[in-house]
C-alpha cells in the first residue's frame, strides 16, 4: 500500500549538501528495495511513534473520572506538533476490528511530560466512547491527527464566561487546567493567569454526572474561578433568561458555550438580543429535516449507491464499503469533508442546500450532508 | 428458470433439485454468510494484522539473510524463508485483502483499494480480471478465461485446435513464470493482439502500467537486493529468482486445484442468462474444488484451499471459510450435490490429467467422456465425469 509519508526526518538547513544527497540517494534505495510497499511499511513494525511515521500515540493510562466517564492519557507520535487548550484532537481506534474516528477535545495545557489526554464520557449507543470508558486497554496503539478547533481563550485576557452543558465541559477543562495547573499541594494561581476573570455556568442532569466537578469546585474554593452548578433534578432545565441573575456581571463578559444545539440556539438568540459576543462549540447533530435522497457515486472508488436523505452521506456510504475520512461525526471538526463535484446535499442540521455544478469542487461535510439528490464526489 | 434447470440426463448433478430447492439453498447461504457477517470483529482483525506481521519480519529476516547468501547456510535458509514469506503476501494476504475480505476494518493500510502485492500483475489489473470475471463468470465457457488461462483447453466443451497439443508444456511454463502469465491475462495480451486493439490508448495506458511494475519488481529482487549483498550479489540474485520460481509453482499449482480437477462442472454461456441468486450460488457450489490438508497448508493457499467457501463468498474474511466449510458441506449433503475435495497431491495430479487428456480432441482416447453426447442445442451444461 502506497503511502508517501517520507521515513527520514529531512535534513536540516545546516547540513552539509554531500549529507542531504546521501540521504536522498539511501531513501531512494530503501524504497527501491521494498516495493510494491514503502520502506515505513517496515519501519512501522519496529517503532510506530517515530518521527516520519503517520501519526499515531500509545494509549499511557486510562483514570475513571466518574461511573461513565474516563479520562485517557496518550503518548503521542515523534511529529506531534503541540495543542492550545480548547482545541480538540481526532483519534483514530480500532473498536471490534473497525477503525473508528472521533473528536475529542484535549483537557489540559501542553504537559511537561510531552503526553496528551481527552476525557470521554460513555453516552448511550456510543460505540467509541463506550469503548474507550469500559473496554480500552492500556498499551493499545491509536492513530491520531494534528491538533484543531478554534474554541481556545485569547491571549491576552479578559473577562470571561463559560457556559456548559454535560460533555461540553471538556474543552472548557482543557483551557482551566492550563491557566490553573491543580498540584498535590492545591490549584496554582500563575502570573500568566491574573488577567483571565472566568466565571463557569456548569449545566448536568444530575450532581454525580457533572463529571470534572471536583476540579471545578477546587478552583472555586481557591477563589480561581466563579462556578455556578445547575442540576436539571434540583434546580430544573436551565433558562437563558435567569443567566443574568446567576451572572450578575454578564454584560461585561464574553461568553464561550459548548454544549448541545437547543441550548447553543437558545444562547445565540439571548446574546444577540442583549448584543453580547457569543463564542460557541455545538458536540451534537440535531436532524431537521430530511429530504428525498438519491443517487452518490464516488469518483476514485467507483462505488455508486442509493443514498436515503435522512441519514448523513458519510454512514451510508461507510456501510457500502467506501473507505470514507471521518471525524467527529457531529459537524465539527471538519475531518470528513470531500469536494462536491455534481448534485445536491441538504446539511441535517439547518436543512440549508448546497448545490454543486460540473466543474465544481464544493467541500462538503459528509457527516451531516444528506443526498437531496444525485450526487457525484471526488473521493 | 434456466436451461441448466431443464436438464434431466444422468450427468446434469442438479436435475434432482426443483426451483424452489435452488432458492431454499441461496437463502440458507444467505444465512451461512451474514452470520459471519455479525460474529466478525477484533479476533479476525488481530488475525490479518498477525499474518501481515510475520510475514513482514520473515521477509525482512530472511532478505537481511541472504546478504551473506555466499554461504550455503545462509542461501537455503534465506531462500526457503523468502518463498514462504512470497507465498504468504501473494495469497493469505494479497489475493485477499484485494478481494475486500478485510475492507470492513477501515483501516487505509489494509484495503482493496489501496493495496498492492508482490506481483507482475498491477493491483488494479488484477481485481477487474479477478473479482470482476472470473469471480462473476465462474466457469462459464467462453466467459471465463480462468479456464485454461486462453492457453489451454480445460473442458470438453473448448473447441480443439492443434495448438493445444503442446498444452501440458505451455501449462509447465505457465506455472513456472506463473505471475508474468498472471500479467498478460489481466491484460487480455492474447485478445487484444488477436482483434488488434494493441494501439488503443487503453491497452497502452494499461501495458505501460504493468511493464512499470514489472520493472520496479525486477529491479527489487533482480538489481538492489543483490547489488546490497556486496559479494553474494550472485547468490542473492539466484536466492530471489528461486524463491519467485517457488512461489510460483506452488500459486499455480493451488489455483489449478480450484476449478480444473475432475469432477468440477462448467456452464454454457446462455445457462446463465437471466440467473437468480441461488443458481448463482449453485454454480460457484459445482465449478468449484477443495483442497484437505494441515492448517498450515492451509494459510499457504490463502484458504483458497476453501475454494468452494471462497467461491460462495468471496470477500469473508480468509479465516472464516474453515469454520464455516462443515455447515458447507452439510447443506452439498442434504441436496444432494458433490462437495468436490481432495489432497493436494490428489487434486494437482487430477488437473494435470485434464490438462495432459484435452491436449488431444475429445475423442481420441479410448476414454469415453460423454457416452450420450446431447444434441448441441440442449445441452446446456456438461459434467466432466470422472
């Protein structure tokens, strides 16, 4: 199988030309020499995480954090090139011998150590995050990609507020950690942190779902943050309206939400009333409508199916067979996009239409575009 | 209903079944099939993963071997190692992952779209001329060119011409340079010659791609391996060259096992016009032959030694066809139908029988093959009886 990941580091500036030629004449050899595969097929074999290889990580320990959640720390690939809090990471994971792709969001600052983690929740039905909760093992060897998303704090400071509803706590964690490392001794208070103001609007159905809520209460008692907790058991369904009663200074914020869409939807329509700034991070699809369907056929592949319109492109086509990118699964992270050559896609979220003519390369995302007719894709 | 089903002369193996029988078998495959389909998962994923493992470290090893290949030792064992390690990726991997067997994983690395093997043959070639014909077209006279490769006349039902005398030699040379043969097939070298389509942009587009892959392939085992090897750049070259002629003789020699051994049916072309599902299925049951053995002999043919299992299903997982083979034969059993099995020693020398017998016209030897030939209209199907 031809992969063109290159298996040397390429030479520095600094280096001799007579080296960079030995170089390039030895790669050349080692790939003479291991066709019809490619000299990392072998290396591969040897040391998965090198520099060069397709990026990969070991999965290092795997914490429970509550009954259904874990959090699960990775040793990442030689060529893992860093991360900013807030942004999320895709990680590729065998589950009963399928590759399965997902977006997680990274729950703490760069480490010293050089590992990344994500926490996971186990939601019902979840075949990878079940997995990574219950059944993952330590040692299991994940591929990954760079670091995304552009969900991360501004540098320089301000005012904030967080507002999350159960798993959208994650990326919100990752940034908190960063600003407030919690030692064994209790939460530092860095110089870098004083100009960061943050209050979190926590949301979960019940207290003992509310995973990380030790870490927040910990910041809370040290007086690095305001952490407002809702319960939907005690203190019933969060309305967008009495945020400026728990908030007293809300106007003077800027709002970070992630969380499910009716709750992102119901905050964009309060903020923009209100003419706040409104940053947000939706982890979930919420079908509205579904259309007739029709006929997608892949370019490279050759494969050609009859896609219904209400379930995204990117499952019916996984199910006849077409090797298809994914990521998240949930519109987000932009992992599963492919262009568009001809046809029609309705996006199950908002219902909008996006038409493609020959000649055109419209990127679409698989995972929440439906056929709205016969579509060709170059993939 | 087709022809195949209207036959009722003793050598017609199906005339016994009706319609609905023929469905009842295509549902109880169905059956057979989609619970693999739902049992397979991590064990069979750690399977292929395993067999590509060792078979990478053996090649490695064996080829980090043969860099002293100027020492006798060194020589057989590397060389022995190689052939083995050659054999592996051609059939227990190669033929199978092209097949889509492993397709569900969705891992990019080992899938049929981007999977390419140690072969003349360039990947793409080789999964229409394979997956495409000769899996859809199984032994059905003048569709599938597997039988006898266009080289030869494997059934009494192929015309003779006298150029088919010399076919036991054209067979032996056949197996000797087995993949280049495999090349030229996937090309349809000797069709597109003989309708001189041999300037088309299509055949030169595909000729350049397969002379490319010869080229890199011969430049691995025939230039870089021996230049590597300093002073046993001869021996390592001669290493390599065996250990290609070994893998070879043995691909084709399991090949053959799978449709030319006596007792396997072929079809005529209009039996298949209008085919359901379940007379697809009892086709591939009778154009189709096993080999019994030892679980390694097994992995060695890439469970193709499950030819009629494989036939049935051609993208199941390699690993699956022994479990299911006894559920197989049971239904070949309760229909009344032959589950055509054998040794390997058995079934090559059954083949080479029928190669070495229809090298001459049909009746020529004493040997009497149809006593009560049916008028050539109706003879929809021909069993070559034993």
């Amino acid at each position: 199988m031809a992969t063109t990941t290159a298996f040397v580091r390429l030479t520095s500036p600094g280096t001799p030309r007579w080296m960079t030629s030995l170089k390039d004449g030895a790669r050349k050899v080692a790939e003479l020499a291991a066709t019809p595969l490619v000299p990392s097929d072998y290396l591969d074999i040897i040391d998965p995480l090198r520099r060069g290889a397709d990026l990969r990580g070991r999965i290092e320990s795997i914490h429970a954090e509550t009954a259904d959640a874990a959090t699960i720390v990775i040793r990442p690939g030689a060529d893992w090139a860093g991360h900013v809090p807030g942004q999320y990471v895709r990680i590729g994971i065998d589950v009963d011998g399928v590759r399965q792709w997902r977006a997680y969001s990274l729950t703490h600052g760069p480490r010293a150590d050089g590992r990344i983690s994500v926490t996971v929740k186990a939601v019902p039905e979840g075949k990878v995050s079940n997995h990574l909760v219950h059944d993952a093992r330590v040692g299991t060897l994940v591929h990954l990609e760079q670091a995304a998303g552009e969900f991360v704090l501004p540098p320089e400071g301000g005012k904030f507020l967080f507002v999350t509803a159960g798993s959208g706590i994650t990326p919100v964690i990752g940034m908190l950690r960063n600003l407030f490392p919690v030692t064994d001794s209790g939460a530092v208070a860095l110089p870098r942190s004083a100009a960061y103001d943050i209050t979190v609007v926590h949301v979960a159905p019940t207290e003992p779902d509310s995973i990380f809520l030790a870490n927040l209460r910990e910041l809370d008692r040290a007086g690095l943050i305001t952490l407002v907790a809702r319960y939907d058991d005690t203190h019933g369904v969060l309305d967008v309206a009495d945020l400026v009663d728990l908030v007293p200074d809300l106007d003077a914020r800027v709002t970070l939400a992630c969380g499910p869409a009716g709750l992102l939807d119901a905050l964009g329509a309060h903020h923009a009333e209100r003419g706040l700034e409104l940053l947000t991070e939706q982890f979930r699809v919420a079908t509205l409508v579904t259309g007739e369907g029709g006929t997608v056929s892949f370019d490279k592949s050759g494969i050609a199916l009859e896609a219904t319109g209400d379930r995204p492109i990117l499952d019916q086509a996984e199910d006849a067979g077409v090797l298809m990118p994914s990521g998240c699964r949930m519109g987000v992270c932009f992992g599963c996009v492919l262009p568009l050559r001809e046809g029609v896609v309705r996006d199950l979220r908002s219902g909008d239409i996006t038409t493609a003519v020959e000649g055109d390369g419209v990127n679409i995302q698989t995972c929440i575009s439906a056929a709205a007719g016969p579509c060709r894709i170059d993939h | 209903m087709t022809v195949l089903q209207k036959k009722t002369t003793a050598e017609n193996p199906i005339a016994h079944l009706t319609p609905e029988d023929i469905e009842q078998i295509g549902r109880e495959l169905d059956a057979i099939r989609a619970e693999v389909v739902a049992a397979r998962g991590e064990s069979d994923a750690a399977y292929i993963r395993k067999v590509i493992d060792v078979q990478r470290k053996l090649e490695l090893g064996s080829r980090a071997v043969l860099l002293f290949s100027l020492f006798p030792p060194a020589w057989i064992a590397g060389t022995a190692g190689l052939t083995v390690a050659k054999i592996l990726e051609n059939m227990e991997i190669g033929h199978n992952v092209m097949h889509g067997q492993w397709d569900w994983m969705r891992d990019p690395k080992i899938h049929s779209t981007t999977w390419e093997w140690d072969n003349a043959s360039p990947a793409e070639q080789w999964k229409h001329s394979h997956n495409e014909l000769h899996h859809t077209y199984t032994n059905v006279v003048g569709k599938d060119n597997d039988l006898g490769y266009g080289i030869m006349r494997v059934d009494e039902d192929q015309k003779w011409v006298p150029f088919y005398v010399a076919q036991p030699l054209w067979n032996f040379i056949n197996a000797c340079f087995f993949e280049y043969g495999i090349a030229a097939y996937d090309l349809e070298l000797g069709k597109n010659i003989k309708r001189k389509r041999t300037k088309t942009p299509e055949f030169k587009a595909k000729l350049s791609q397969t002379l490319r892959k010869i080229r890199k392939q011969a430049t691995k085992d025939y230039v870089v391996h021996p230049l590597l090897s300093g002073p046993s750049a001869l021996n390592t070259l001669a290493a390599n060259f065996v250990a290609n002629l070994g893998r070879n003789l043995w691909t084709h020699s399991v090949i053959m096992c799978g449709h030319f051994p006596e007792g396997v049916s072929t079809f005529e072309k209009k039996s298949i016009e209008g085919e359901t599902k379940g007379e697809w299925y009892v086709r591939q049951m009778l154009g189709s032959a096993n080999i019994t053995g030892s679980r390694a002999m097994h992995i060695a043919t890439g469970n193709l030694s499950y030819q009629i299992e494989h036939h049935l299903f051609p993208d199941l997982p390699s690993n699956r066809y022994q479990e299911i083979a006894p559920k197989v034969e049971a239904l070949f059993e309760r229909y009344g139908l032959t589950y055509t099995t054998g040794s390997l020693p058995k079934q090559v020398a059954s083949a080479w029988h029928k190669v070495i017998r229809l090298s001459l016209p049909n009746d020529f030897l004493s040997r009497k093959v149809n006593p009560t030939p049916l008028p050539a209209r109706e003879r929809s199907e021909t069993t070559v009886a034993a």
